[in-house]
C-alpha cells in the first residue's frame, strides 16, 4: 500500500507538472511568433483539429459508432456563423451568441443523422454517415439559387472577427507593453475553450454516460438487456460529438473571414478520423496528442521537403504536397502494422487487442 508521503509527493509532481505546462502554453504563441505568425495559425488549426478529434473520439472512441461524415458538423457550425456575422444577410450578430446557436443546430443534425442510423454497425453505418457528409457539401454548394442562402461554390467573404466590446480579435493592438497581433489573441481564446472541451470529455469518460457507451460499444446486445436506453444513448453520443465539430467550425469562420463547401470534403473527415485512431481510440489524451501530431507534422514536412530536394537534386523532383503525403501515409500504415491500438491507448481498447491476439 502507497504511503501517505508517497502520495503527497505524487500529488505535488502532478500539480508541478501542470504548472510547467501552463507556462509553457502561455507564453507559446509569443515564441513561435518570432519564428513567424504562419506557426502561430498552424498551432490555432491544431487546436481547433482537437475539437474535431475530441468531439468525433465520443462517436468513434466512447460509443464505437464509425462515423466519416463527421466533418459535416464542422460545416455546419462554420455557415451558421459566417451566415450570421457577415454582409451576406446583413446580420452581425456577436460571437459569444452566434457560438451556442451553431452548436446547437450541429447538435440537431447529429440527432438527424443518429436517428436512422441506430441499427447500423460497422461498414453499414461508415457508409451512410460517408453519404451524409457529402450531401451537406451538396447542399452547401447548390443553395445559391432560387433564393441564396449559402452562395454556393463561390463561399462566404466578409466575415465578422471575434470582438468583445472595443477589442477586435482581426487587429494588431499594443498589450502591457508587448505588441499582440490577431492571430495570437485567437490562441489564447482557442485555449480557453479547449481547457472546457476537454474538462466535459474526461468528466464524460468518467461518468455513467461513459459507461454506458463503452457497454454499447462492446455488446450492445448485453447493454440492453442491462437496461441501458441504447436508443437514447447512441443518439447522445453523435449529439454531443456533432456540438463539438459545431463549436470549432464558428471558431473557423471567425478566424479566416471567408469560407466555402471545399473547406468540407471527405479528406478533412478522414484526417479527423485518422487522429483519433493515431492517438488512442477512447483515450482524451492520446487523441489530443493525435491531432496535435497530425496537425503539426505535416507542415514541418511541408517546410523541410521543398529545401531538402532542391539541395540534394538543384531542382524540384517531386511537389512537396506529394512527398508530405506520401511521408504521412507511410507513418500511417507502420501505425496500424506496430501499433493498432494507437500512440496512447485507452487501457479498455489495449486489453481488447490483447485478447484477440491470445
């Protein structure tokens, strides 16, 4: 049995350590700014990649619910803010409104698209959420006429920034003596809401909504007979995982002022997927380490390939794009091959692999 100073000396290497990475967040978007402001946004499309994969771990990692057309709550977030904050219908309305509103209308299509699917598994249901998130593309694309709701292909410009009273999130402003530009001030309203989105995913992992999804997600069959609502239950998980994609898609429109259905394509929803399967299905930390790998790394490559090839061979041999995902679907395939279970995976998902291999 631990001693009393054993796990008083636990406790305080726990809080040292979150002291340690407090600091290190905060002071982040300041060092990577003398780097160049581009890293700055790269670290903010990582954060914003972290909701996506936190709220897509409930459906895919908590529940087992398969779902590649998750990036469809992305798009729906996005449009009800652009919609709402911008010329296009000469509505600005504030964002701290605007937020809750597409949440909740992303939280009402992950009903819609529950409903139907609650007796789908497996390759049946990754079919029909596939369908649904190309039809919202659809959508998106061709509501420009006879009434114009979305402008089509050509998208929605214009959009309001963040602003809280006099402070406008857009503009460069002075701060205690230190110069703090756009993209910064939207690191630091991003971490904010990131500390909450992932407070409600371990409080939930923990809770009997948890439980409850990890029992579906093993034997649905046992977990009704448990008397677990599995209707309700399923239908929870792709509500609350579509309020996440939702919330982090009004945080897109107000951070690029401009957005279009060919920011929703089926490639985003398989990067999603693939940073929850990366990091550790079911498991919050390692899917937030998932995102952060894969949001951060492709760009490193992005970076280092361009000038590696021209120092080697004089010239260009093959585009950079090419070579980052060739790179990233090579790491991708060793993954799966070494481990399947992903870089930290939850201990439920780590005893069921090893099972099957016994």
């Amino acid at each position: 049995m631990p001693s009393l100073l054993d796990t008083r000396n636990r406790a305080r290497l726990a809080w040292a350590g979150v002291i340690v990475v407090a600091i290190v967040l905060a002071v982040l978007p300041f060092a990577l700014a003398q780097v160049g402001t581009a890293w700055v946004r790269i670290t903010n499309t990582a954060i914003l990649y972290v909701f996506l994969a936190l709220g897509l771990n409930i459906v895919v990692g908590f529940a087992g619910l398969l779902d590649l057309g998750y990036i469809a709550f992305y798009a729906v977030g996005a449009y009800v803010y652009a919609l709402l904050a911008s010329p296009h219908f000469n509505l600005h309305l504030p964002f701290w409104i605007i937020l809750p509103i597409g949440a909740a209308l992303a939280c009402v299509f992950g009903v819609l698209l529950g409903a139907p699917t609650l007796r789908l598994r497996g390759d049946y249901l990754a079919i029909v959420t596939l369908g649904f998130g190309e039809i919202i593309r659809i959508f998106l694309n061709n509501l420009a006429r006879p009434v114009n709701i979305t402008n089509g292909p050509q998208g929605i410009a214009q959009i309001d920034p963040v602003r809280i009273g006099d402070l406008s999130f857009a503009a460069t402003q002075q701060m205690l003596g230190v110069q703090v530009t756009g993209p910064i001030k939207y690191y630091y309203l991003l971490l904010l809401l990131m500390i909450g989105v992932i407070a409600i995913n371990v409080r939930l992992q923990d809770s009997r909504i948890g439980r409850a999804w990890e029992a579906i997600r093993e034997d649905e069959v046992a977990a009704r007979a448990m008397g677990i609502n599995t209707r309700n239950i399923k239908l929870l998980a792709f509500a609350m995982g579509a309020s996440f994609g939702g919330v982090a898609g009004g945080m897109f429109s107000a951070i690029q002022g401009f957005i279009s259905p060919e920011s929703f394509g089926l490639v985003e929803s398989v990067m999603v997927l693939a940073m929850v399967v990366l990091g550790g299905m079911g498991n919050v930390w390692g899917v937030i380490l998932g995102a952060v790998l894969l949001s951060f790394v492709p760009e490193i490559l992005r970076y280092t390939v361009e000038p590696a090839q021209k120092a080697i061979f004089g010239r260009l041999i093959l585009e950079p794009e090419v070579i980052r995902m060739l790179l990233f679907g090579f790491a991708l395939v060793l993954m799966m091959l070494f481990r399947p279970a992903g870089i930290v995976p939850s201990s439920v998902r780590k005893r069921e692999l090893e099972s099957r291999r016994m």
